[in-house]
C-alpha cells in the first residue's frame, strides 16, 4: 500500500472534459490534473457556457446530430411565418371587436357574447367534419395538408379582419353579414386547427433521430411561445400606431400575408421526407422503370447480366412532388405523370359491377397470389386487399399498381407484363429504396378498412367480402359472390349474388 500510494503521489494523472452533439462534433470544455496538486483549466467562456444553456431551452438535446438535417431550416421558417401571424391576429381581433360593436354606446353585452359563441361553435363543428372527412389522409400527404391549413387561416384571418368594412357596405342590404362572415372566417381558421395539429406530429416523428420525438415537441412549443410573445408585443405597437388610419392597417396586413405565404412555403420545400406515400412512390418508381437499362455482354459472358437502375434520394424526391392540391398547382413540375391518382386501394368489392367480378374473378384464378388482387378499368387500377395481408403486402400491392399504370399506354397485357416486372425487379426495388434512406415498412395512405377473402376450387369459385370496422379490431361477414369457373363462353350474367350472407 505504502508503496502504491508513493507511486500514485508522483504520478500525475489528467482527465479531459469534452461537450458536443456527437462523437464527431466534440470539443474540449476543460482539463483536471492531479499533480502536484488536483488544478482545473476551463477552456469553455462564460459566455459559451451560457449561450449553451439558453439553446438547450429552445433545440432538442443532442442538436443538430439528434435530428434531421431539415429540422434547422424547417423551425426557422415556420418561426417566422408564426411571427407574422401574431401581428396580423392583433390587427383583425383590432377589426373584430370594432364590428362586433366595441366602444359603441348602442352595442350590447348579450349581442356581443352571442355573435362570439356563434363564432366558435362554427369553428368547433368545422374541425369536427373536417376530420371526419380527411382526418386519414392527413399523415399521407404532411406536407401538403401543412401548407393548406396556413392557407386556410390566411383566409380566415383576412374575413375577419374584412368584417368592419364589409359591414358598412352591405349591412343595409343584408343585416346578418357580419355573424355569416365571422363564422366563415372561423370555420376556415378550424380546417387549420386540425391539419397543422395533425401534420406536426408527422413531422415530429420525421425529424426524430433517436426516438426523440417528446423533446422536439416540447422544444417547438418554447420556439412558439417566443414567437407568440414577440408577435404580440409587435401586433400591439403596430394596432396602435395606425390606430385610425385605414390605409396603413391594410398595408401593413397585405405586407405580413405575402411574407407569411413565402414563409411556409419556403419551411414546407425545406422538409425531404422518407416515408413512402401515394405521390413519392410513384415518382420512385417511374424513375426506376426509367433509368433501369440492361447491359448485355458478350455471349459468352451472358449470364453475367447486370440491371443498373436509378433510385432517387428523398431529397431529390422533395423537389418534384407538389405540396399543393393539383387543381391549385397547373404550373407545377411535369417531369413525372401522376399515376397514383389511377389507383383505388382497398376497393369495397360489393360496388363492383358484374362484369368487373368476372374479370376478378378471373384474374383471382389465373395471375395473382393470396395477398392481393388487381383490376384495371378504363385506366383506372383497384387493389382488392385480402383479409390476412400484412403492411408489407399493401406496400407491394401499391406498387405492383403502379407499375400496371406505368404500362397501360405501352402494353395491352398489362397483368401478365407487371407480374413478368414484379418477378424480376421488386426485390431489387426495394433493397435500393432502403439503401437510399427511405423507410419501406408501411405504405402512408388512408386505413384499408374494406378487404375480402377468396376460395379458388374446381367446381366453383367463391369470394367472401369483409369490412374491418368495428371495435374489436374484427372482420365481419358483409356478403358472398358465387361464379362457375371462368371460360370464355361465361356471360357477367352468370354471377350469382347473396346478400346477406353471415
């Protein structure tokens, strides 16, 4: 001991302090050495110390390397568009509460209260249908639904703001404009309610590296508090300064909804998303069918054949898919045809006609295996899920339709040419989608609530159709199709249907 401890007094030890994001961003803060006694060395300045503890409130812990590389530009945009948005709710609250008869001594407490209840209540029920009707395709298509529901709430923000002057123009004409415009402003502010509420969780679980999704959330609402606080305490002093003058309060609010379209514009062509949905599944798809050329050597070396095809990067993708509504974009990028707007997935087999049970029965009997079938109509391809597919059998459904899409102007044997691609390129396919980054376990689209199940026999052919609906997560009988087995002499009369069948 007496000798370990002589050795330990004249052997000088050091141990190094060093802060970073991750192991390739480190840098060292400090050094502790023990000889001849233990002294300490700060490399790091109070100032840096402190400018470290103040990020630490406002950027998820582990910044940048805890979060993808679009995380930065995306907050600072939407930070921004935030911003202006405080300012300009200021200037229309200024608006309302001027119409709804603020300062007037012929206003009442009990009309004011009551035009304010219908307000919200629109806004309310708004939200409600708003999500019954595209509450599932709002996480398909994040970016998209994101830029619409600020849109949306520049529209309602603009009618409010309207109100007062609106209501000097058409108010002897029709008394009640003014309860009519609130409501449509905040019916239009409730659509952004829901979808900017909905995305933003999409969006988290993007920027999420390392399962760290809580930390980005609760870092995005100190981000917007301190949005809000410096957007109000603008809003004020701009309400006050053209308090009265009509002309600055609409140049000023004109400025603030340009600058506010530009910012989430440009935060939502920030974002290069990896999950697959309907739009970048075809864009991926049609690029590789694109670029895939075969190179044939020699004969003698023939069985050496290599397939060289092309995947795009999702940053690559994020640049050609729309984040409008078609019928919004005319304009857009043509680089790519819109085939998933051809496909119909988890089609409710009972709305088929006759003679498209025919052909499904057909294509049930000769081309496709248990998973899934396909049917093409007048351009259009309907994906039948079977009752035991998985996610991976949806995705490849989805994809096998797309490929039937990219061929329909090139082939009248659809079916046997998109199982001859499938056979010989999915795998392949897909290997070089998660190499390239994307995430291949599930398909991004609305719930396949609708699913079948089919007997293939020799004497007959049966399909029994389901529908996953109730709460136990179950399938339930919704009826049965009977059919002799397919020849050419069969008529679609021949379809014989029972309902119900349990």
């Amino acid at each position: 001991m007496a000798g370990h401890s002589s050795l330990s007094s004249t052997q000088q030890v050091m141990v190094e302090e060093w802060t970073g994001s991750s192991s390739s961003k480190l840098s060292m803060t400090a050094t502790i050495s023990s000889y001849p006694s233990i002294s300490r060395r700060r490399f790091d300045s109070r100032f840096k110390s402190a400018r470290r503890h103040m990020l630490s409130a406002f950027v998820p812990e582990g910044f940048p390397s805890s979060v993808t590389t679009d995380y930065a530009p995306f907050q600072l945009w939407d930070s921004l568009q935030g911003l202006s948005t405080y300012i300009r709710t200021m200037l229309s609250t200024q608006a309302l509460l001027s119409a709804i008869g603020v300062g007037e001594k012929s206003a009442t407490v009990i009309g004011a209260t009551f035009q304010w209840f219908l307000r919200d209540f629109t806004g309310m029920l708004g939200g409600i249908l708003f999500t019954f009707y595209q509450g599932s395709n709002l996480d398909s298509n994040a970016k998209m639904w994101r830029l619409v529901a600020d849109l949306m709430n520049d529209l309602g923000i603009i009618l409010i703001t309207l109100t007062r002057m609106l209501m000097d123009l058409i108010s002897p004409l029709f008394p009640s404009a003014f309860v009519f415009i609130v409501c449509l402003g905040s019916l239009s502010r409730s659509f952004t309610g829901v979808a900017s509420g909905a995305t933003r969780a999409a969006l988290t679980q993007h920027f999420a590296l390392q399962d760290n999704a809580a930390d980005i959330s609760a870092k995005e609402g100190s981000q917007e508090t301190v949005a809000t606080m410096a957007g109000m305490a603008i809003g004020m002093l701009l309400a006050r300064v053209t308090m009265g003058h009509s002309l600055a309060i609409w140049f000023s609010f004109l400025l603030l909804t340009i600058f506010h379209m530009y910012a989430n514009y440009r935060a939502v062509r920030c974002l290069s998303l990896n999950t697959l949905n309907g739009e970048r599944s075809s864009i991926l798809l049609q690029n590789f069918m694109e670029t895939g050329k075969v190179y044939v050597y020699p004969v003698a070396l023939a069985k050496f054949q290599e397939t060289y095809a092309v995947v795009l990067s999702p940053q690559k993708v994020s640049t050609e898919e729309h984040i409008l509504p078609l019928w919004l974009n005319p304009w857009s990028s043509q680089s790519f045809r819109h085939l998933y707007k051809r496909i119909h997935l988890g089609v409710k087999v009972s709305s088929l006609s006759d003679a498209d049970m025919m052909e499904l029965f057909h294509c049930a009997g000769t081309h496709y295996k248990k998973e899934y079938l396909l049917l093409q109509r007048k351009g259009t391809i309907r994906i039948v899920m079977h009752k035991d597919s998985t996610q991976a059998d949806v995705l490849q459904s989805y994809m096998h339709a797309l490929v039937m899409a990219n061929l329909l102007d090139k082939s009248t044997s659809v079916h046997i040419e998109s199982l001859s691609w499938m056979s010989r390129h999915y795998d392949d396919f897909i290997r070089k989608l998660q190499s390239a980054g994307w995430k291949i376990e599930r398909l991004l689209s609305h719930s396949v609530v609708w699913r079948a199940n089919w007997f293939i026999g020799s004497s007959i052919e049966k399909i029994r159709f389901k529908c996953n609906l109730n709460p136990e997560n179950k399938l339930n009988w919704e009826g049965s199709y009977m059919i002799t087995p397919y020849s050419p002499s069969n008529q679609p009369d021949s379809v014989q249907s029972e309902w119900p069948v349990y």
